[in-house]
C-alpha cells in the first residue's frame, strides 16, 4: 500500500490512549492508528476505504453527517463532538476532535483524535442521580429546609423555604445567595424581627444544636425551629435550618388550655365524672358520666380500693409517686390537677384529667377527697402523635445529615451509631444490615445493633446461601419488605422460621435496599423479648433508611470511581506527551507537567506562581497574550480558545522554536482557569515542506504513469489489430493447403487466435486501470433490477462452460431496484465470476447468491477451488499481484485491483473470505439507498 502524503503527520502525532485516523471529504478512512484499529478488530486494509458511517450508531448517523459537513462549509479548522461508536457489535461513547487538512484552501483529508469517554459519562450521569436523589429527599420532607455553608452562603433551599417565607425567588435561583441577605428580606414576616435577629445571630456564635425553638409570625402563623450545625473532623462546614409549621399544634395546645380553664370555671355547673373516696382510697361513690366512661355500675367498684380497681400492676408500679404525692396533699387540704392513665372495666387505658379536691367535715379535718374527671384520651392520642412525628422527623433528619455527610473512615461508627437510635427508637431488639452477594448467590450480616441483655448474631450469620432463604431473597428482589409479626404461625420446617427460631426471633421486618438499579442488600428490625406488631411509621422509618443507605453505597461507589478516574488522570498528564500547563485568572502557572518541563527547561518549582507570559511566549507576543486573557475575563469571548493554533515560544535558554496551542478556559468554585495543551511542531513544520514537495514528485509521476500506460495500450492495439486481420486471412487461406495438413495448421491458426485474444484483454485491463487511476472514468447510476442484470451476464458469458459446469444463482428475499453503474457493475460480476471458474476447475458449480436485507443488496460470487494463501490475502487486491498457489494458471494480476477501484468508486463494500484448497467468496454490498 502506497504511502498516503499526510501519514507522516499522523505517524508523528502523540498515539497515549488517543485513536487517531483520518478519512477524506467522502467520509473514506485512509489512515488509522494502532488503537484506532484494536478498536476496530479489523486490519488496516479492512478498515481503509470504509465509510466512518459504517461505525456510528444508526440514530447518530444524521448528527454526524450534519456536524462534518457544518466543519466543512464553514472550513472550521478544529472542532469537538461526542458520539456512540459501533464495532463489532460492542458501543462505545467518543470524544473525538477533528482537524482540516488543506491544500491549496481545498480540504484534501480530515484527521481526527477521539478518546472512549463512556466511564466518564456514565460516572457524570450516575453522580448527578445521587445528587438528586438526596436532594429530593430533603426537597418532600414535610418542613422548610436551608442549608448554610461556612462562607455564610445557600448552599441548597427546599421549595417549603420559598412558600413558607413568600420568597418569590425559586431555589434553584437561591442557591449561592448570601444568608444573611435572604434574612433580612423576611424579617418583616416575624411578630418580633429584632428577637428572631438575635436568635440567629446566638445560634450561629454558639454552633450548637438547638431543637424546636417556637417563632410567631406575624400573620399569625406559628413556626418551630431547629438549628443544626455540621462538621467534618470538628471543622465548621456550615449548618442546616430546620422551620415547621405547628399552627395546628399550637393552636391544639391552646384549645386543650383553654379547655382545662374552662372546665374548673363550669365545673360547679356541669356534671362530669365524679369520684369520692376516703382518705384510704376506699370508693365512696361515683356519678353517672364516670361510670359511663369507665363502663361499670356503681356496685361492682363501691367499697373497693380505687388504686386496685382502675391501675393494672404494672401501672400501679409506675404511677405511685405522683398517686402518693397527690394523696398527701389531700391530706393537707391541698387541691390538684393532674394527668392519669387508668383501665376501664375491659381492660382498655383511657386517660383521665383529675382535678381532686380535699373534702372536710366541719371540724376542717380531711376525711377524702372528690375527683373530677375528664376524659382527654382523643387528646392525648392526638398529642402522642403529634411528639412521635415530631421525633420521627427529628430522626430521619439527623439519619440524612449522618450519611450525607459520612466520611469513609467513620462509616462503621456512624452506621452502628445509627441502628442504635433506631432500635432505640421503635423499642427492638436487635437492627441489623445485610449485604447481598449475587455473583456468590450469598448474603451477609456486616452490621448489628442489639439491645442489652439480647445476643448478637452476626458472626454466625455470613456467607448465608440464598437458596436456604428463597422466599426471602424473591420478596425483596420485588421491592417488596418481608415482614412475619409472629414467626411460630410459620409452618414447621419453613426455610425463614428454622433460620429465626433458633435466634430466639419472635417478630421481624426487614426492607430492601436497592442502589445503582440492583439489589445491594436489607436492614430489619427483630423482636426476642415479646411478640411486636410492626406498624407503617416502623416501616416508613426502614424504607427511608433503606433509602440514605442506597444513596450512601451509592456515592461511597462513585468516590471510589472518582478518585481513581483523578489517579488516572493526573499518571495520564504526567505521562502526556503534550505540554500541559494551567494558569488561573491572573496569568500565574498552577500546573506544569513534565512534558513541559522537557519542552521549555523549567521545572515545575521554577514556574509556580509565575507569570506564564514571562516565560514561554515571546515579548511581542506577550501583551496580546495579557489582552486577550482580559477581554475573555470580562466579555466571555475568546477567539483563540478552544481551537489548535500555531505560535512561537521559547525555552529557558532563550531559544525560539514553533509550537502547536489549544487554550481550554474553565471555571472551578467560580474561579477561572485556562489549560493549555502544547507540542513543539519544528519536525513537523520540516516534515510538512518535506511531504509537500514529494507530493508534487508523486503527483508527476502519477501523470507520466498515465501517459505511458495509455501510448502503451494504444501502440500495442495496433500490430494487435493487425496480428488478429491476418490470423483470419490465413484461417481462410488454409482451405487451399492439403487436407492432411489442414488440422495442424487450423490448430497453430486457433493457438494464435487465443493468445492474440488474451494479450487484447490484459491490453484492455491495463487501459481501464490506467483511466481509473487518472480518474477519466465517470459514473453513470441507473435503476436496473439485478436479478435479470446477473442472469443476463450468466447467459452471455458463462452459459457454455468447456467443462461442463454452470453458474449457480440463489436468490434471497424479495428483489428491489438498485441504482448503480450498469457497465462498471457488469465488469466487476464478469471478473469474479470468471475467476471462480478459472480457479476451481474440477470442483462443484461455483454461485452467485443475491440477498434483499432493509438497506443493502449483499452480492456474494463464491467457488470450492485452490483459494487464497493466508499469507497473500493482504495483497490481493495489488495492481499486477498474484497469489503462490496460481502458478501454471494464466492471468495478469490486475482483474481484482480493477474490480476494487470500481467497486471504491461506486461506494461499495467490498471484502472477501478465503481459505487455501477450500475456495474463496467474495461480497459486495450494494446500498439500496444510493
């Protein structure tokens, strides 16, 4: 294969882990470097003359073709775009920047340098789902939620923070504001703006945790307030602010007040629950409403002791202080009000608010007391609610702000940290995690919390095969929590109950946890001690652990991937062979690696925090260098940014020298910064006049090897001509000889007619090959249907084989209309099937076989003859080259490098498969589009 005039640039190119090739304005490979082709898993001579089309995912086609052609209207000298490549079936997403070649302001040729990006955009894509994922947790909590960095900054506000305070602001448009700011715009909202001004400034010189601190607001609303400061190795990264709406609770609060006020006003006038008892606590007597509420008569509880009648045991136990210190002001003729759970005649508590009264005989000794009763059960229900889902959220807080800000070497600590505030929490016995090993078909305990007095089990519970816990593993690979309130309704010899049993396990809950699309593992609760029926907040607290523990798996993955895509990027810049170096917003260098210190003699210490302008560039140059960087700063405008120019630089030696430049400008904590990539081109810009002039050196020979071959063709169709007018004349002449001497002269007349014929043909070949490569054959598409095309060929020149054999034509899917050249497609048919009969003489019928697929004609011409060497198959498409094994048959060595050409030309995929004594098969593709 001839060298193409810009290799030498490409072979001179930095190679790294960069594919680089080139094609021509056609969209044709005609150079591909050593990864480009690994890639490919084809050899170079199977990918040249290829369209780049044939490589990239078919709905990216259009996006393709539009972007080359764009470069090339515009005549952009660089560009960058991302696309999915296709090879062997496998995709692949490249960044891939592309280069015009031009000569003469006419691109000849486009280079291109890509780099498989499909990590890096599958870890962009994954990082920005775990960001939102946590964020919208936050974002549907049922409160106002701020987050505070240390700058004093929004980090993130929740949608609750704008409608609770009016902000007409969104929070997307909040981040990154000043707190303070956004404060004093709302102050107004608050009942007393000077208190809840000293508030914040307390809470945030302090930087201690301060929980349901109680706000009003000015219209009247009633908001709680919880402040959360944050650090990471006890240094202050910010806080979080926490707002609740409690109007409703509040104002329950004061309904309950108002409602105790009230009634010791009416008391006096409204019959409630009445009680009397002696100073023993011997029931005297009880009015309707209290038997009503209690649901006995009068008879079943008189004359027995109230303690006995309405408190269980266990309550007793608990409630003798206050029942004994109520009792002994009594004794003093003191009054009381208090709260008191007691049982009614079924067993069930009902909570009672007594307000108890001395009562005196008329000496003013105490002789019993008269218990009012009022039954606040509804309240109080409303009330345990209302705490439980205050300390619900307090937690679920607290668990969000743990794991989202959980540093590696604290995760065990803080994961057991948080299953005990759980276990704690709900009152179970043991709170555990297990680890899902699908590729092991395992699963393992790799954290437990148990409350005291109960045994852990974690060590005897890994490595579990899941096939001895089936319907556990199906349960939670549906999404769904396995939960068994009691384990002894289990049938016996049931695969969880012979697990649970033996761990003492009386009820258990566990819920899956899924991260990345799969199923990582399950956290649970269990109960030993006693029976627990597991209620929705007991679940929704696990499935929301579930959650922060799949967002936690999930960044501690994407960290791992992170720092070890930094570890690859910072060996690949050490190791890059391009200079690169980074400066921020003032000109001063930040990174040089060792490209550079190779390139320009500095080293990476004599260049930190210099003026890069001081250094590389040329004192001419250096101004503009300082203007453009400016007018960028100021405008967002940079025309030499983005784009490969040329320049001159100099060393520390003071040495001048041409360098190519790409200036890649970024912003980082809102900082700019500018990477530029460079490369010393002084043997490029030699090589460049080098390939310039033996371009031209090629280019005259390439005329004079027209010329010669065209006077050859034409002087040697002359005495040709000649040769073959006077073989007739003396084919007509021989009927004048003797008879017996007739058939030996007829035989030498056809011998010289045949090679007089064959010398013609290779004439003609080396005609059409010459006006091929001259480029004077034009092509003339017209719509033909090939099955007669091909059957038309067969019966004009291949009907009457002298060995008796036939063309074997198979037709496959049903015909359509094909546009191509019909004398160029005619020779190149003609040429294969020719050389199938010639090279397998003796073996079966060789076949043409046409198969219609959705967008191509695949024509195929196939024999079972002497086929190709191994060693001679990259060569058989040379001009004048013949395989080893043909020897002794007749040939020129030029039919397949015609058929070739012809076949590039029309834009057809040809290749062919072959194996020595087995035969060969040759295939074209033919675009049903074209």
């Amino acid at each position: 294969m001839q060298n193409h005039p810009f290799s030498t640039v490409a072979n001179k190119l930095p190679q790294g882990l960069d594919l680089i090739y080139r094609f021509n304005p056609e969209g044709k490979f005609t150079y591909v470097n050593e990864n480009a082709r690994a890639v490919f898993n084809l050899s170079v001579d199977e990918i040249l003359g290829k369209s780049y089309l044939e490589f990239v995912r078919e709905d990216y086609q259009e996006k393709v073709i539009a972007f080359y052609q764009e470069q090339l209207r515009l005549k952009q000298k660089s560009t960058y775009f991302e696309f999915p490549f296709i090879a062997e079936g496998k995709e692949t997403w490249i960044g891939q920047t592309i280069e015009l070649l031009c000569e003469k302001d006419k691109v000849v040729e486009m280079l291109g340098v890509a780099r498989p990006i499909t990590e890096l955009r599958k870890t962009r894509r994954q990082l920005r789902e775990s960001d939102e994922h946590l964020l919208a947790l936050l974002m549907h909590l049922d409160a106002a939620i701020l987050i505070e960095d240390a700058e004093g900054k929004i980090r993130y506000v929740n949608q609750n923070f704008s409608d609770y305070f009016r902000l007409e602001a969104s929070p997307k448009e909040l981040e990154g504001a000043v707190c303070a700011e956004v404060g004093a715009s709302i102050v107004h909202l608050f009942k007393n703006p000077e208190a809840f001004i000293q508030g914040i400034g307390e809470r945030l010189q302090e930087r201690t945790i301060k929980r349901s601190e109680r706000i009003l607001m000015a219209d009247e609303r009633v908001m709680e307030r919880d402040y959360i400061p944050m650090f990471i190795d006890e240094e202050y990264q910010g806080h979080l602010w926490v707002y609740r709406d409690v109007t409703m609770r509040y104002l329950t609060e004061q309904a309950l007040i108002e409602s105790e006020k009230k009634y010791r006003e009416v008391i006096q006038n409204i019959n409630l629950g009445l009680m009397e008892v002696n100073n023993e606590e011997t029931i005297l007597w009880a009015n309707e409403s209290f038997l009503r509420a209690t649901g006995y008569n009068l008879k079943e509880i008189q004359g027995k002791n109230a303690r006995e009648v309405f408190l269980e045991v266990e309550d007793t136990k608990a409630l003798e202080p206050i029942l004994d210190d109520t009792q002994t002001e009594r004794n003093q003729g003191k009054s009381s009000v208090y709260e008191l759970p007691i049982r009614n005649r079924f067993g069930e508590q009902i909570w009672m608010m007594i307000s108890g009264a001395p009562i005196k005989d008329i000496s003013g000794e105490v002789i019993g007391s008269l218990g009012i009763h009022h039954n606040i059960t509804p309240l109080k229900e409303l009330q345990n609610q209302l705490e439980y889902r205050i300390k619900l959220q307090s937690i679920l807080l607290q668990l969000g702000k743990d794991l989202i800000f959980l540093k590696p070497e604290n995760e065990r600590s803080v994961i057991n940290h948080t299953l005990g505030k759980l276990g704690s929490f709900v009152n179970a016995d043991r709170v555990y995690i297990f680890d899902y090993h699908l590729e092991k078909l395992q699963t393992s305990n790799t954290f437990e919390w148990c409350a005291e007095g109960i045994s852990p089990e974690i060590d005897n519970l890994q490595e579990v095969p899941l096939e001895a816990i089936p319907d556990w593993y199906e349960t939670h690979l549906a999404g769904k929590a396995m939960v068994y309130d009691n384990v002894s309704d289990l049938a016996k010899g049931h695969p969880v109950r012979e697990i649970l049993e033996p761990q003492g396990i009386q009820s258990i809950i566990t819920v899956p946890i899924f991260g990345n699309e799969k199923l990582q593992g399950f956290i649970g609760f269990d109960a030993v001690r006693s029976l627990k029926k597991w209620n929705d907040d007991e679940t929704e607290l696990l499935e929301f652990m579930a959650q922060m523990l799949a967002g936690h798996y999930i960044k501690k993955e994407f960290e791992n991937q992170l720092s070890a895509s930094e570890f690859r990027m910072r060996t690949i810049l050490e190791n890059a062979l391009d200079a690169v170096i980074t400066i921020n917003d003032e000109g001063l260098v930040e990174q040089w690696n060792k490209q550079a210190e190779e390139i320009f003699g500095y080293t990476e210490a004599e260049v930190q925090g210099k003026l890069l302008s001081t250094l590389i560039i040329p004192e001419k140059f250096a101004a503009a260098h300082e203007q453009g960087m400016h007018h960028y700063l100021e405008t967002g405008e940079g025309p030499v940014l983005n784009q490969r120019i040329e320049l001159v630089g100099h060393d520390k030696a003071g040495k001048h020298f041409p360098i190519e430049l790409s200036i890649v400008p970024f912003l980082m904590n809102g900082k700019h910064y500018f990477s530029s990539f460079l490369r010393d081109i002084t043997a490029r810009k030699q090589a460049e006049e080098d390939m310039n002039l033996a371009l031209e050196q090629q280019k005259e020979l390439a005329r004079m090897k027209s010329r010669l071959i065209s006077m050859a063709s034409h002087e040697f169709r002359t005495p040709l001509t000649t040769i073959k007018a006077n073989a007739e004349m003396l084919e007509l002449w021989t009927q004048k000889i003797p008879e017996n001497h007739q058939a030996k002269a007829l035989k030498y007349l056809e011998r010289l007619n045949r090679e007089t014929n064959r010398l013609s043909n290779i004439m003609t070949d080396i005609l059409v090959l010459g006006r091929l490569e001259s480029g004077k054959i034009k092509i003339s598409r017209k719509s033909i249907d090939l099955v007669g095309f091909v059957q038309d060929i067969r019966d004009r020149h291949f009907a009457s084989q002298a060995d008796g054999r036939d063309l074997n034509i198979k037709l496959i899917g049903g015909p359509k209309l094909v546009k191509i050249d019909p004398e160029l497609m005619e020779h190149i048919i003609q040429n294969l099937v020719g050389n199938a009969f010639k090279y397998s003489e003796g073996a079966p019928n060789p076949e043409l076989h046409l198969q219609y697929q959705d967008a191509v004609v695949r024509l195929s011409v196939k024999d079972y003859g002497i086929g190709i060497p191994e060693e001679d198959q990259n060569k058989i498409f040379n001009s004048f080259f013949r395989a080893d094994n043909t020897r002794g048959i007749q040939g020129s060595g030029m039919g397949l490098s015609v058929v070739k050409q012809m076949a590039d030309m029309q834009n057809l995929n040809l290749r062919f498969f072959s194996q020595e004594n087995e035969g060969s098969e040759f295939v074209i593709d033919i675009p049903l589009d074209l």
